[in-house]
C-alpha cells in the first residue's frame, strides 16, 4: 500500500493566542474524518502576546504541530513565503489563524485537489464581520490589479487556498521581497479550480491589518 498523501497546513499568525487553540482544535476534527495525514505549520510572525510560546510547547507535545518563528515582524506575505520555504506535504494550504477562513473548508480544497486540481482557490460568498470601507477598498483594488497586471486573480480569493507541491517549486523559485502571494500563484499557471466558502467574522482579536497596510500591499502587489 502506498503511504497517505500528507497535507501542510502554512498559518502565519502575528498575536493570535486566542484563536491558535481553536483553530488546531477545528483543523484535528476536519482531519479526523479523513484519510490524509497532516500537519499545521505554524509561522509566527513576531509575536508579543504568548501565542509563539504556546505553539512551541503544542509543537513538542504534538506530531502534527510544528512552529517558524520569524526574528521579527516581516509582515503576512513574507511569513506565507517562510511557511511555504518549510512545508513538505504533497499538497500545502495556506490560511489565517483568525478562523476567518474556516478550516471546515479544507476538506473540499482536498478533495479538489484529489480531482486533479493544482491551484484551488477558496472564494469568498460572504464577507462578514469586515467594514464597509475595506470591502469597498478591496473590490476596486481587484478591479484595477486585473486591469494592470493582466493577471487574472480571481476576485473575492484572500489568500486562502490549496497549492499542489509542484506549484510550491515553482513559487519558491520567485524571490521577490515585496510578494503578493495571491497574485504569483494565479500567473505560474497549472490547472487551477476555486471552492465557494462563506468568511467568518474574526473569531477573537483585532484585525492586523489596518487600511494603511492593506494600501501598501495594493501598491506591492501591483507594482511587482
Ligand atoms: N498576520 C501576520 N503578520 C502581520 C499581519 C497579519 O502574520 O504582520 C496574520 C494574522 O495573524 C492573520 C493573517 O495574517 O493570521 C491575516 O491578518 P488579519 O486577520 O489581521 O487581516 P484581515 O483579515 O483583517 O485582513
Ligand atoms: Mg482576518
């Protein structure tokens, strides 16, 4: 018999230390009901509240947990890369740790993939829990990056989503330091698909992401 297929699981997380132990939680129960073996990788991006502390001594006391930890705070795109640069699944998914992107979704990603897919987007039904000024902000940015770039990204995909490991190569290969992660894995290509999900409000804390940087990673995105 062949071995399982192994799924990694890349969080980047800066001060999550409520959400982390839910979301491990959510993400054992979608893999306890599978076939696939796992593992959650965790890349924290310069913690301060005790969440790095806590998914240190998870990774010691469980097999399916392991931690990055950043010098510093690189910001989410670069944690995503760190998290990437160390996966080792046949298939790796990328998500927030907030439980915006719920982790009930992963199982359609994977069966997806088992289709035959190598990029599977997770697509946005719903937003909720999000201002209106960033909905407004992240609708016209889709609509001018499309315009720009000439990449297609698939309006309404965060950057939750499942690459094949074939798509990991060929992204590690692209060292840009200003990466805009959703944008890279549209234009490498492969056979790509997207799942419909509704996104959650912030299940504890607050956003890390303030306008201010959203518009920096507008500007990253287009310009790279
Ligand atoms: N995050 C990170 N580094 C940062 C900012 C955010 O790793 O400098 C993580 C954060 O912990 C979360 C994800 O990136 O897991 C998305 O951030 P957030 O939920 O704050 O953004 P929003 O959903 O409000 O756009
Ligand atoms: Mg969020």
């Amino acid at each position: 018999m062949s071995s399982p297929k192994k799924i990694t699981i890349v969080v980047p997380f800066l001060n999550e230390k409520e959400n982390l132990p839910v979301l491990l939680e959510r993400v054992a129960g979608v893999f306890a009901e599978r076939t696939e073996d796992w593992e959650l990788l965790l890349v924290d991006d310069g913690s301060t509240d005790g969440s790095a502390e806590w998914a240190v001594a998870q990774a010691q006391a469980n097999r399916h947990v392991r931690v990055v930890r950043l010098s510093r705070n690189f910001g989410h795109q670069l944690a995503i890369t760190a998290g990437l640069d160390r996966s080792d699944g046949d298939a790796v998914v990328v998500m927030d740790a907030d439980l915006q992107d719920p982790p009930e979704t992963i199982g359609p990603l994977i069966d997806k993939w088992r289709e035959g897919y190598e990029v599977i987007y997770a697509v946005r039904r719903s937003r909720a829990g999000e201002t209106w000024s960033k909905k407004f902000l992240a609708a016209g940015f889709y609509r001018v990056f499309r315009r720009l770039a000439k990449v297609n990204i698939p309006m309404d995909a965060g950057d939750f989503r499942l690459v094949d490991r074939c798509v990991v190569d060929a992204l590690r290969e692209m060292r840009e330091l200003h990466r805009f992660m959703r944008g890279l894995t549209c234009w490498v290509g492969f056979r790509q698909a997207s799942v419909a999900y509704d996104r959650a409000a912030r299940f504890a804390g607050e956003t890390k992401y303030p306008v201010w940087k959203s518009a920096r990673l507008a500007f990253d995105a287009i310009t790279s």
